[in-house]
C-alpha cells in the first residue's frame, strides 16, 4: 500500500470538527487523510490518523479495507492507554 505524505485538504472540509482536526495535525506533525475511501466508506487511513497511531502501523498490512477498519475498531489509542497506565501507579 502507498504511504506517501497526505495532501492537506483544502479549509472547511472537515465542517464543525475543522479546528480539532488541524489540531490534531499540529500535534502528529502530518496531514489529516481523506476520511473517505474513493467507494465512499470511511477510511482506515483516517481512523488509524485519528488514532496517533504511525502512518501504514495497520494500513501497511496486506489485508482488505474491512479487516484493516476491525483490527483498528479493536485497538487501543496509544495516548490513552499511556494515562490510564499512569493513573495506575
């Protein structure tokens, strides 16, 4: 799968969520992916983005979109497993 660096979505494409999105790209240091496969369906590109997790950790492997958006449904956001780490000791 091509991982090559987004294209920065033009202004307003994310409506009421846009300041949170350009937000989280100052953050990750990268650009939000098309939330949206060219089907229609949303993209794993975008949720494993959303998730702060490295570009093509999920999306790299050799499996179909579907799969892909399961293996990420099932994983956890590696900032918060880090509070919740920290609010245990």
């Amino acid at each position: 799968m091509d991982h090559q660096p987004e294209q920065h979505l033009p202004p307003g494409s994310f409506g009421q969520y846009e300041h949170a999105v350009r937000r989280w790209e100052h953050i990750l240091g990268r650009a939000a992916p098309n939330p949206r496969r060219d089907t229609g369906q949303l993209s794993p590109r975008f949720v494993e983005w959303m998730m702060g997790l490295p570009a093509g950790w999920v999306t790299a492997l050799d499996i179909a979109p579907s799969r892909q958006l399961h293996v990420l449904g099932n994983g956890v956001v590696p900032q918060q497993a880090a509070l919740a780490i920290r609010g245990l000791s």
